[in-house]
C-alpha cells in the first residue's frame, strides 16, 4: 500500500483503520499487478465540507456536493473516496476497466471485497451516484450496533480530536 493511503487511513475514526488497511491490501491482492487502490480522500472536516458545499452556491462551480458541514459520513472518518493507480503511475477512475484480465471489472472486484467488510459502494446509491466513494454502513459497540447515518452521527459526543465517542 503506498504511503499517501497510510496516511489517509490514519486519519479515519480510530474504529476502521485496522479494516481498512486490511481492505486495501485484499484489494491489491485481488487486482494482482497494474491496477493499485489509492485512496484520496478519507476524514474531511467540517470546514472543507462546508467550502465544497459553498461550491456552485455561494462560489462559482458546478455543485459537488449536497451535504452541509456534519451531513457526510468523510466528517465522521467511516468513508473513503478511491481510485486506481496503473503500474505505479496514472490515477484512474474508469470503473469498468478490467486491468488484471480476470473478466470482472478491478472496481468491482473492490466493491465486493467493501462489501464483504461491511462497507456500501456509493455506486449503488439511486439518486446520487458517487462511484469513487465507500462507507461502513453500521459500527458495532459493546453496547449495539450504530446505524452510520450522519443524522446519528450528529448526535454522538466527540473526543478532542473530533472523532465521535462509540
Ligand atoms: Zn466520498
């Protein structure tokens, strides 16, 4: 895994960067060579949310997003946005590319691999579809499982580093 998706996973709830990490390597381990998970973006604060959001409203630009400062789950640390790095080199987002020759798209071969740990594919989504983007769907706690909306979210304490306490 390159340094710059260490660096990223770091940075998400403390809750899912071991599952995470382990995520990543089960990916490139799937995808066999070329075609490499990079992820871009993970934890986004509420500042830089509400600047994309200023985005196409208050600030020229198409809109990028309908969420507000606290209404997406990268605020919480449970999403991460990915792409694929070719032979060490080129980002790319192309979706149906099949870099590995196995017959099954490299993407969907992550979506799966997501999928199995718990993590909705934002390419299933029906109204906004956010095909780089993956969220844990629930976190279990001693106490229950949370449901990681970010109306739940909203309401849960943080530490002094701004992670919710569960
Ligand atoms: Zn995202």
């Amino acid at each position: 895994m390159d340094k710059i998706s260490l660096q990223r996973i770091e940075k998400l709830h403390p809750l899912v960067r071991e599952e995470v990490k382990n995520i990543i390597k089960e990916c490139d381990e799937a995808l066999t060579g070329r075609a490499k998970v990079r992820i871009t973006q993970g934890l986004r604060s509420f500042e830089e949310q509400e600047k994309l959001y200023a985005i196409g409203r208050i600030t020229t630009g198409k809109k990028v997003t309908n969420a507000k400062a606290g209404q997406s789950i990268h605020n919480y640390g449970f999403a991460v946005d990915i792409c694929m790095i070719i032979d060490g080199k080129v980002a790319n987002w192309d979706t149906a590319k099949d870099w590995d020759n196995d017959q099954v798209a490299d993407w969907y071969e992550c979506v799966k691999i997501f999928a199995k740990h718990g993590w909705d594919w934002g390419g299933n989504w029906k109204t906004f579809k956010d095909l780089p983007h993956f969220e844990r769907k629930s976190i279990p706690t001693k106490k229950k499982t949370i449901k990681t909306s970010w109306r739940n979210l909203s309401k849960i304490a943080r530490d002094k580093d701004g992670y919710v306490i569960l």
